[in-house]
C-alpha cells in the first residue's frame, strides 16, 4: 500500500520534469562508496549486530532508495511514452 501511494505521489511530480531532467534522473546512479556503505548496513542489519544509529542510518537510506527506483521508472515511463 505504501508504494502504491509513493508511486501516487511521485507520477503528477514526474510530470514536471523536462526532457534533460527525466534523462538525468533515469541516468543516476548511486556512487559506488555510498553502495559499499549501503551493503555493509545490510549485511549488518542481516546478522542483527545494528545498533539503533545504524539501523536509523539504515532505514533512511532504504527510504531513500525506494523513492528514488519510483521516481526513476515514472522518469523512464515518461520517456518511453513521449519518444
């Protein structure tokens, strides 16, 4: 339900992005320090060793990663529907 409300939220947003802006947000990626960090919080998270700063670092960062997949599929419909 919670995604279907982002992805709600994030389609009339999308829309208000202009051709070079929907290309950039397809085109992002998370650098590669970042992804390193991201994966050594999971694997953490995994082995149930976090500690409630990391698991807040953690769940902010999972938060963040899901808005922005959305707003990139909404961004790659936007351009698939308009080339």
């Amino acid at each position: 339900m919670a995604s279907t409300a982002l992805a709600r939220l994030l389609d009339p947003f999308s829309r208000c992005l202009d051709a070079e802006s929907t290309q950039r947000v397809v085109e992002f990626r998370i650098d590669d320090a970042l992804q390193s960090h991201i994966d050594v919080l999971a694997e953490r998270a995994n082995d149930g060793v976090l500690n409630e700063d990391g698991r807040t670092e953690y769940e902010s960062l999972v938060n963040a990663t899901d808005f922005i997949s959305v707003l990139k599929l909404k961004a790659e419909r936007q351009l698939t529907d308009c080339g």
